[in-house]
C-alpha cells in the first residue's frame, strides 16, 4: 500500500460539507483540500470562522501548506481557497475542466470582460491523470466527471478525497443534472475509482446523514463497492443511469448555487469590486434551466 497520509477533517454543518487538512507526517507539507467560506444569504454576509480554524490547526502541527485544492466548483457552498492562500501560501488547484464550468457561467451571469475562462484564477489546473507530491508522498488527479464536468478525485498515498463523486455508501451518489454533468459519465468516473485498491480509505465531501444518524464522513473503496446504494458491484451503467436520473428529477437546486459559482469559479475570490468599492453576486431571473438540465425538459 502506498505511504500513508494523516487526515483531519472539519465539518461545516450549514452546508454538510467535509473540508480536510492532509499531511505528510515525515516532512510537515500539506494540502488543503475543499475549505469553505461562511456566507449568510440573508444579508450578504462573508466570514471566515471555518477557514480560521483549519488555519489554527495547520499552525498548531507546524505544517507548511504546500497545496490549496479543489475537487471542482461547488454549488453548494462558498470555496475559501483563496483567503487560505492568502494566510498560509501554497498553490491553489483544481482541474483542468474548470475552463468549461467558467465558459457556461461566464455567459450564464454576463460577467464583466476581465474574466477570462482560461483557469488562470488558480495557480495550477491537473490534467488527467497527473502526479504530484504532498511532500515524500506521492498523489494523483483522477478524472472522475459525471457531477460536473471538472470533478476530480485527488489520491494522496493510501487516501482518495472524492468530492460529490461518492457519499457514504447509504448515501449514495453524487446528482448529474447540473451543466455539464451526465449520469452515465458518472459511472464510469464510479468504475474508475473502484480500481483503486479496496483498502483505499475514501474521504466524501459531503454527507447528509440517511435516517438521521450521525455525521460520516470515511469509508473505503472496499465497503463502496459491496454497500453503496446506488452503485456497488453487479449494478449495471444502465441501471444506475436509470435510478440517478429518475431520483434527479425530485431534486431542488441547492440554496447556494447562485452565490457558489460566482465565487467558486474565481478561486474563492469575490467579484470585483464595482465603482461604490461594493462587490456583488448577480441573480439571472426566471432562468433556472441555466442550473439544472431537468428544468431544460431533459435528463444528463
């Protein structure tokens, strides 16, 4: 088995979100991997009590951030990536299928003509399949689309932090009705991941607690492909296509679509500023087919 990271995870309960701090333990070099930011939709509001505290800790063990990760644009939460860069240094990342996400919304909320869809509000996009340290530790980008079409899993030694790819194996998976997602892309993104050694301890980015039990938020390649409900050995593409799509329908859009990926397809930083020195997050109206293929009259 590949060299073993250590892994502290911080959950954001308003939003079910797991962000994580992974280590190399020989040399103190760590990444930071889907932070968030506190937003208060009611008024506005940013703060960084979450961020602060991921922070707190990475000083406290004396680590050195080597990497501020993204597994893809959230719609679900605000990404604080860039305020973590700010504090702490590193290198913010994400996948190179990012461009596509910026191009749809960059038309989406008519944004100004300074940003670019080219992925340079981060530092580095991974293409498929490429390698990189966390330390001595050796890691990879594995394409695992089917969300969104930027979804990446990032295995870092023994350890895959999978974003919405995967939940808990009673929660399922991930929904394929935003832009660009596709549920038969999804399984095969499942598939890729299940080749991964069954000891592989799988880290989700998101859990929402099936029958009301407590939070959850580790499990392992081996218990998702024997227990997942959506998706464990012997369910077919077709099925699981079938079932995801069917459930997808029933879906609202998450609260914090419309403030998420305004902000998370600029790193984590807000819009720009506007002449009152005043940033703001504009709301397309009575287009909710510019979220969610299902309000389009089709299914990913």
């Amino acid at each position: 088995m590949s060299a073993r990271p250590e892994v502290k995870h911080f959950l954001h309960e308003p939003t079910s979100t797991f962000s994580y701090v992974v280590w190399d333990p020989e040399t103190k070099q760590a990444a930071v991997i889907d932070s968030v930011l506190d937003y208060t939709e009611n008024n506005g509001l940013t703060a960084t009590d979450s961020a602060d505290e991921m922070i707190a800790f990475i000083r406290e063990q004396g680590l050195t951030v080597q990497w501020v990760l993204e597994t893809h644009a959230h719609a679900d939460h605000l990404a604080a990536g860039a305020y973590i860069r700010d504090q702490l240094g590193g290198t913010t990342g994400i996948g190179a299928g990012i461009r596509v996400v910026q191009n749809h919304f960059r038309e989406v909320y008519n944004l100004e003509r300074g940003f670019l869809p080219d992925g340079s509000q981060f530092d580095h996009l991974f293409e498929d399949y490429e390698t990189f340290q966390v330390g001595n530790i050796e890691a990879k980008a594995i394409p695992t689309p089917g969300h969104t079409s930027d979804s990446l899993t990032y295995v870092i030694g023994d350890a895959a932090f999978c974003g919405d790819t995967l939940f808990m194996p009673d929660g399922g998976t991930a929904r394929c009705d935003f832009p660009g997602g596709s549920a038969s892309t999804l399984y095969q993104s499942i598939m890729r991941l299940y080749e991964l050694p069954d000891e592989t301890r799988l880290f989700v980015l998101h859990d929402y607690r099936p029958n009301g039990r407590e939070y959850r938020n580790e499990t392992t390649i081996g218990d998702e492909r024997q227990g997942n409900i959506h998706v464990r050995d012997g369910v077919s593409e077709q099925e699981f296509v079938e079932r995801r799509e069917a459930r997808d329908r029933t879906l609202d859009l998450p609260r914090l679509i419309i403030p998420s990926v305004q902000v998370n397809i600029r790193a984590g930083q807000l819009p720009p500023a506007e002449g009152n020195d005043v940033s703001y997050i504009k709301v397309p109206l009575n287009r909710p087919d510019y979220f969610s293929q299902s309000y389009g009259g089709g299914d990913a």
